[in-house]
C-alpha cells in the first residue's frame, strides 16, 4: 500500500497498536481493569458532566541499518452519557534504506531511483536498497457513538490519510447490540476505504525491464524510455470490510471476546519500489524486472481476546488471531500480557508476541534465465513482506495515573523480523548468501492522558 517498506503488520506489530492496514477495523479493546466485569465494553459511560480529555503521544520505530519512523499522535475525546465524541490527528515521518527485493551481484549494479532523477550504485554482494531521504504521512479523522438505550448504540466515523505517493478517504459504522443485563454484547461494523496510489515516478508496467542512462545515447533518449515504461501518474484501489463480534462477561474476574472479520481489496495492489531479478546459472542478476501483485485480496481472520484478573492488582490478558486470505497466506499472532499494581499509582505490564506467516503463493525472490528470453511469470514479487517468517516481540509498559486523574504510559519493545528465503529461486553463488536477513528493531512510545 504504501511507498515506503513498511510491512502491512510490522510497525502495528511492533507497537501493538490496531493499524493493520488502511482496510483492517481493529477488535474493540478490552478494559485494564482489576474487577473486569466492570468494563466499559458492556457498561455504562462517563457522566454527562465530563470535560473533554486529551491525549497527546509521540512513537519512534528504528530497525538496524534500515527504515526510522517517528510518529505524533493528538486525541481529543468526550465521553458522556449519551455516547462520546472523538478527533484523532496524527502524522508521521519515514527516513532511511528500504530493500527493492533486487539481489546481489558479484559485481557493481547501478540503478536509477523511483523519480528517475538519480541513479545510485550498490556494491558487489550487497543487497540493493532505496534510500527513504524523507516520506511524511498524515491522517485526520472523527468517530462518535450514540447510545440509543439502555441495549443499543450505534457508532460511525470518517478518516483522511495524506502522503506524497498514497490518498485516502474511509468511513466507517457499526451498531451494538446489549444482553443479559450488560453482560453480553453482540457487534456488527462496516468499513468502506477509497483511495489513490500515486507511485513515486509514476505507475510502472509489472514485468517490464529497470532501465539505466548508461543504456542510451543521451538524456533525451533516456526520459522517452523511462516514461514509456509508465502508464500513468495514479491508479485507484478500493477496500471494504466486515466484522462481527461477542463480548462476554463469565464472571466478575473474567471476560472475553471473539470477533471475525472479512474483507476484500480491489483495484493496484503493486509497490512500484520493488523488484524481481532476473538470474543466471551462476546467480548473478542479468536483468530486474518490476513486480506484479493481483489486483483482487479477500482476506478473514478470527480474533479471541480474554482478561482475567488474578485478584484486586493483577490482570492476565491473552489473545490469538488466526488470519487467512486468498493469496495463500496464513497466520497466527498469539499475545500475552500481565499486568499488575506497584503501588497506588504504578502499573507495569510486561507483554510477549509471536507472529508467524505463510507466504504468498507468487513470492518468488527471482526468475531463472534459462533461455534466450526468460519467461515472466503472470504474478512474481521478492517483498519480504510476502515471505514465510516467523517474528516476535518482547515489550513493557509502564503507566502512572496521578491522583487528579491524569496519566503518564511508557512502551519498550524489541522486535524482530525473521522472514525466510524461497530456496526454490536461488541457484548458484545465492545458495550461501541470505537473501532476507532478519529485522531487529526497537519502539519506544510515551504518552500523556489529561
């Protein structure tokens, strides 16, 4: 989805958070509270008289050697009987290399960058990268819920995302539904997105050969290959989701949920940054050619989520999400989190992740030269993203509530990346060399409640 190498569930990974992708309505959150039975999912709301609070939070997400993301968050919210009203305006800035999914030579490569102004040379045996010198994303959006009565509510919301390569508009609605004097509660919710891909230097033709200046006669010649090699400056892609859910409390210490959800994408589904290399019997790129991706993603998943409170200052919280689509990936994200008192004020909660993936059924890191022209395959893409991997997050939280009500939460979290090589495209001198290094990274997020 978006120009720079974010993987669609890395960052939200990492910070846990709910940002899946742009088409990803996130499970309602459970509450961190000692007697759960008491949570506000299948409660009641502030009272009426309630100012409005703010939250303000600042991220920063750094991988070793690769991609930097610094992220600010402000939230306004009003809670009241009646229902409450929420503002979110956040935004963002990417710097740093980002790997094409080209692989490396025994020799020196050049390449010309996305806009085709710049051409950069990687050396031998590295693995050929962008470098991200500044990518700024923004996003504003409102959601309220109405509280019908005492056993429905109904909630909706409008987003807008901005960023030089990538557009979009979404709404959203859901209505729930109360039983068993609070104690159950049945969800529906809608998302509808619309946005446009704007590929830095344009939408380039899947399939079709990098080119470098080195190729022609002057600078003239070059622009006029470059731009035939583009259809266009923008594509449109369109999303909707759907998801149900239940929220039950069994007893004053426990609660759970469970939610699926289903999804389709349709319309450019390519990142134009990244590349399929064409190989010899030796291993060495002969050629690169740019990627292509379906242009049609249904996807589900099935999400539990449960809380138990071990006594008056301990809360167990776990979760499991199984997640399968139609481009042959499936996954299994299971989460633990224990979070209990130190003293009046202070909370810690230690938390550990584990996320692993099947890969897509076109990943392939490179296409085999074996006759005078190699043959392109309908669907071939060599992103990380779309490979096999196993991850895992090791985090903390600590939060501190003052005693007029304002709060003060800290997250540390180690995170890694461990995708695994598609041994069926290597041959050669590529059968000694990782093609997919494994991802360290670091997040560290504070914010302010008041």
């Amino acid at each position: 989805m978006l120009a720079v190498d974010i993987q669609a569930d890395s960052l939200s990974e990492a910070t846990n958070s709910a940002s899946d992708s742009a088409v990803n309505i996130a499970p309602v959150q459970l509450n961190d509270k000692s007697n759960v039975a008491a949570d506000k999912s299948v409660g009641s709301k502030a009272d009426e008289n309630s100012n409005w609070r703010v939250k303000t939070a600042v991220l920063s997400y750094s991988e070793e050697g690769r991609i930097q993301v610094n992220q600010a968050l402000l939230k306004l919210t009003r809670e009241s009987d009646s229902g409450s009203l929420q503002f979110k305006l956040d935004t963002d800035t990417v710097t740093g290399p980002s790997m094409t999914g080209a692989l490396p030579s025994s020799e020196a490569q050049t390449y010309s960058n996305p806009s085709g102004s710049l051409e950069t040379v990687t050396a031998a045996g590295e693995l050929p990268e962008w470098v991200i010198e500044s990518h700024r994303r923004s996003s504003v959006s409102v959601s309220k819920e109405d509280i019908l009565n005492s056993d429905y509510s109904i909630n909706y919301g409008a987003r807008y995302s901005y960023e030089h390569s990538y557009k979009s508009k979404s709404i959203t609605a859901g209505i729930s539904r109360n039983f068993d004097r609070k104690n159950t509660q049945l969800s529906f919710s809608t998302l509808f997105e619309d946005a446009e891909v704007l590929p830095i230097g344009g939408v380039v033709k899947p399939g079709e050969e990098t080119i470098i200046r080195a190729d022609y006669a002057d600078e003239a010649e070059f622009k006029t290959a470059w731009n035939n090699l583009r259809t266009g400056e923008a594509e449109k892609k369109r999303a909707y989701e759907l998801v149900t859910g239940i929220t039950q409390v069994i007893n004053r210490d426990a609660i759970v949920q469970l939610n699926y959800s289903y999804g389709q994408v349709n319309g450019y589904q390519n990142d134009a940054l990244k590349l399929v290399s064409i190989i010899d019997a030796n291993g060495n790129p002969e050629a690169n050619v740019y990627e292509n991706r379906p242009d049609h993603r249904e996807r589900q998943s099935v999400y539990v989520h449960g809380k138990y409170s071990l006594g008056t200052s301990q809360v167990l919280d776990l979760s499991y999400r199984y997640y399968w689509d139609d481009w042959s990936i499936n996954s299994h994200t299971v989460a633990a989190g224990w979070q209990f008192e130190l003293g009046s004020n202070w909370k810690l909660e230690p938390q550990v992740r584990w996320y692993k993936q099947s890969s897509a059924d076109f990943f392939q890191q490179s296409i085999f030269a074996d006759g005078a022209v190699a043959v392109i395959p309908d669907y071939m893409s060599a992103d990380y993203r779309l490979a096999a991997t196993n991850n895992y997050t090791l985090g903390v939280n600590l939060d501190y509530k003052f005693d007029s009500g304002k709060a003060l939460s800290m997250r540390l979290a180690l995170y890694e990346i461990n995708p695994e090589d598609d041994s069926s495209s290597k041959r050669g001198r590529l059968n000694d060399i990782d093609l997919t290094p494994t991802i360290r990274s670091t997040v560290f997020m504070m914010s302010y409640d008041f």
